[in-house]
C-alpha cells in the first residue's frame, strides 16, 4: 500500500478547462461524494483493498487537493476508481466527454518484444516501427508501471491493451510527470540499431461519441508499419470498422469469423441474423475448421451470446476437438469474456492467442455517476457475472495454444495464431510425446519429454502440471498403473512444490501394492500442504 501511495503522490493528468471545475471547494466536495457512493454502488468494491485503506487515499487526496492543479486531481481520482480493481469501474479518457483529453499522433502496441511505434500520421511516417525506449524522463518499462496506477483493471492483459493507448494522451504523459512538457513531449526511440530523440506535439482532442462510443480520430493519411511488407494483410486487420465478417478459404477448407463486439453493427444486418448465415454457410460448404476470432472484442451485451453456443454446440461438424479455434487476447473483454466462458465450458473449442482482458467471474453492467462540480463520468460495476465456477479464482482464460504477437509478425504480415491454427494437425498432445517412453517405462525419458513440452513456447499459458495429472489418471484408470507411476513421479519432480501431484503419486503407489512409497509420497503432500483432506485420509487408511 505504501507503493500506491508513494505513486498516487506523482500522478499528474490534464483536463480541459471548459469541462473541469475551477475551485479546490468543488473538488472536495466531489471527492466525497466519490467515495461515500462507489463504495455504495459498487457490487463488492474492497475486494483487493480494504475499506481502511481506500479512505487514506481519499483523505490524503483531499488534503493535497489546494495545491493541486486541476488536472492533477482528475487523476488522483482516476486512481481512486481504479482501486476497485475491475476493468469496468473507470474513468476512462477514451469514454469520458468531460475529460477531453489530447492525442499524440502515434499509435503504441506492446509486442512480445517490447513496445512500438505501430502507426503515426504522415508527418511521422519515420517513427513507424521503431521501438520505444523511454518516453520523457522514464524507460519505456517505467512508463507502463506509471500508467498502470490508472488504468482499472482486473490483470495486466487489460493493462497490456489500454496502458499503450494511455501513453498517447498528452495529459496522462503530463499528468503521470514522464514528460517535462506535454506540448513537446520527448520519445527515445530505436531504429536499425541507432537511437534518437524525438519530439511529439498533441495533435487533436478526443471527443467520445456519447458515452459508451470510442471517439473517433482520422486516421486515413496514418501509416502502419506493416505497410513496409508486400505480403497481404492478415485477417484479424482486414475491415477495420466492421464488427463483425466472416471469410471463406478454400484452400484450407476455413470458415474464419472476425467477430469485434457482442452487438448488432447500425446499418448492418443484425448480431443474430450475421450468426444465422455464418451456421447456414457452414452447413452447407465443406468446412474443415471453423475460426472465431474475438481477440479484438470488447463485449456488448451478454445475452446474444445463447445463440452462437447453441448453434455451435448443435453442430457436431463444427464442435470437435482439431476443427473448431477461438482466438483470444488481451483485449478480450466484459461480454466477449462472458463468450469464452461458456465456448471453454459447453463446447471442444481449442483457445489460441493471449490471455484474455478480464478474470472468468466478473463485475460488470457498470452504471454511471457524474461528478455535479467536475462533470467527471464515473463508471460503476453493479452486478457480478459469475458464470464460472465460484471458486475459480482465474485472472483470465489462457490460450491452450500461445500465440503471442512479435513486431516483426506484425511488420511482416504474419498473424501467429493462424500459424500455430494452420500448424495444429502436427501438433503432438502431451499423451503422443510421451508415449515412447511411457511404453518403455522410462522415466528419464519421460521427464525429459515433460521438460521440453513445457519449454514449447507455445505452451507458456498452458497448465503442464494438470496436463500431467490427468494423464496420469487415465493411465491409472486404465489399468496402466506402472505407466501412471512414471507420470505422476515426473510431474512431482517438475513441480516439487505441490502438494497435489504427491498426492496422486501416493494414490498410485498404493494402487500398484507399495504401501511404503504411497505413505512416503502422502507425508510429503501434508508436509506441503498440512490440511490436504485426501493425503491424511489415505494414511489413515493405509495404518
């Protein structure tokens, strides 16, 4: 808590003086109504802080607020907000009309290798594709920890998707003290292997079209670095401003789905009726794989997504294990979460990607509080999705296979999850790569098979330790109980800080006859883990 404190003291942001109120009386007056009604309105607000420590924060904000500029207690109550920990619960520059916030005109991502200049108008057509290495008076790194003490957020795939898009604003560099001047902020970029200094002026306001629409910047005369490829251009870009399109490629036998928010698209056919011909090609053209991509999907509204499961889950050709893929990311949010949850539960869906924006169980349908002093728009979760089980307690649904984006795959045209789609009929299960050594009993072998499953790249999200465990069932359910043994003795010297796979390695042993080395394994899981129910009941029942 000391750390968010020592950070709320530096966060500077701007706000226009038009929609801002000019006195330290309406500040204060607006800081309390804050925090008496997010507290009240909130559906559980002091879940990853206490009660105890969200009002020192507002006092300490309130004492500060006389010598404060106005912008600095605009974010001072952005932090505030986000202490409720939930992506929905924000003030955010993107949807709020007060803030009217200015935009740098550069576009960052955060590749797996750092963080870029994805795009920038024509005048700064020579920073596309060099890397950020400090912004202002901070590294690149640095930056990102500064802004995550405003973005709200539920995990850092969220922060990974909006903290880029903050560090464009011209009043969140001023705001956060990264730059000395936020008229003429500084970027230390690298290029070809030389760094320069290069400085950047706010090119317009952003204007949110209400208060759930995303303001629009033109962006036409913009280049991309990926315009340096003379390869096409991979789907999940193609038709940018469509919400949802479907794509056929014959050659793969491919029904692909880009599939950008959980609504009906104004002046298009409806989120239903799109559905109803995306099934109706499907059952009618010879579809070996059938690809949604969502990775790019912000949620909308949680009760179209009954249909598609149906229509899935009725489609035996569609639904199996190898032919149908979901691609998720960071910006997998809200009601697009809510799909992910019922596509990992009702359907054979392989997840392919990154991590998604938002935990399985969340708070959303959030409500709005404006501030009557500052105009400040306040969002405010209200209700908890617990479509998941109640005790899962996931910060995200993780891709089965890791797609990870690098800004050369970007540069060159390449999108990874079609790659590792495209790459998936050679993929081997764990059960494949071991099987040579499982038939041989072999334990080194099978535990150097384990290593290098778990060192695959494209299995960085991936829950090996599960994996094992269920393998090791089916082998001892299966009557294979030597070949269990080998499983779960390599999953226990991979992972020797669980008490579980110890657990299951005792449950074989005692299985196969050895009552020493089951008791052996069963003292090591209670020595882990002291209130294990299983292990304690085994070595009761074994003396």
């Amino acid at each position: 808590m000391k750390n968010r404190l020592a950070a709320l003291a530096t966060l500077i942001a701007a706000v226009s003086p038009a929609a801002i109120a000019q006195d330290a009386a309406g500040w204060r007056s607006d800081l309390h109504l804050l925090a008496a009604e997010l507290p009240k309105r909130h559906a559980n607000p002091f879940r990853r802080v206490t009660r105890e420590q969200f009002q020192r924060e507002v006092d300490a904000l309130d004492a500060r607020i006389p010598s404060l500029r106005r912008e600095q207690i605009a974010v001072g109550f952005m932090h505030l907000v986000s202490l409720a920990a939930d992506g929905h619960t924000s003030i955010h520059p993107y949807f709020d009309p007060s803030l009217r916030f200015r935009y740098y005109p550069v576009s960052l991502y955060l590749f797996r290798d750092g963080l870029f200049v994805r795009a920038a108008d024509s005048a700064h057509r020579d920073l596309v594709g060099a890397r950020v290495v400090r912004i202002g008076r901070v590294s690149a790194e640095s930056a990102m920890v500064a802004v995550g003490t405003i973005v709200s957020r539920e995990n850092d795939q969220w922060l990974k998707s909006q903290g880029p898009r903050y560090l464009t604003l011209a009043e969140v560099l001023g705001g956060l003290n990264l730059v000395d001047d936020m008229e003429h902020a500084t970027l230390v970029v690298e290029q070809s292997g030389a760094t320069r200094t290069v400085t950047l002026t706010p090119a317009g306001v952003l204007e949110p079209r209400g208060h759930t629409a995303m303001p629009v910047i033109d962006r036409s005369a913009w280049v991309d670095m990926r315009q340096e490829s003379s390869a096409r251009e991979p789907l999940w870009v193609q038709q940018p401003d469509d919400w949802y399109w479907m794509r056929y490629l014959p050659e793969s036998r491919t029904l692909y789905v880009c599939y950008r928010n959980v609504l009906s698209m104004p002046g298009s056919e409806s989120n239903p009726d799109f559905f109803k011909r995306v099934l109706a090609f499907a059952d009618s053209a010879p579809v070996d794989r059938f690809v949604l991509d969502i990775r790019e999907n912000g949620g909308g509204n949680n009760f179209l997504n009954l249909a598609l499961i149906r229509g899935i889950t009725h489609r035996p050709k569609l639904d199996r294990r190898g032919g149908f893929f979901v691609i998720i990311g960071r910006a997998t949010f809200s009601a697009a979460q809510n799909l992910v949850n019922e596509l990992e539960r009702y359907t054979n869906a392989t997840f392919v990607g990154e991590p998604t924006g938002n935990a399985p169980n969340l708070y959303g349908d959030a409500q709005p509080l404006i501030l009557p002093k500052s105009g400040l728009r306040v969002a405010i979760s209200t209700i908890y999705w617990q479509t998941m089980n109640p005790k899962d307690a996931r910060l995200f649904v993780a891709p089965r296979i890791a797609a990870d984006l690098t800004s050369s795959e970007y540069r060159r045209n390449i999108d990874p999850a079609m790659v590792a789609i495209d790459r998936f009929g050679s993929r081997k299960t764990l059960a494949e790569l071991l099987a040579p050594a499982l038939s041989r009993t072999d334990t080194t072998a099978a535990f150097e098979g384990l290593r290098a499953y778990r060192a695959d790249p494209s299995n960085v999200y991936a829950d090996v330790e599960a994996e094992m465990n269920a393998l090791g069932y089916a082998m001892l359910n299966g009557g294979r109980t030597k070949e269990a043994i080998i499983v779960f003795a390599s999953n226990a010297m991979e992972f020797p800080r669980s008490a579980n796979v110890f657990d299951s390695l005792g449950e074989a042993y005692e299985q196969s006859g050895d009552r020493a080395r089951a008791t052996a394994a069963y003292r090591h899981a209670l020595e882990l883990s002291p209130t294990l129910a299983s292990s304690r009941a085994a070595l009761e029942r074994l003396h």
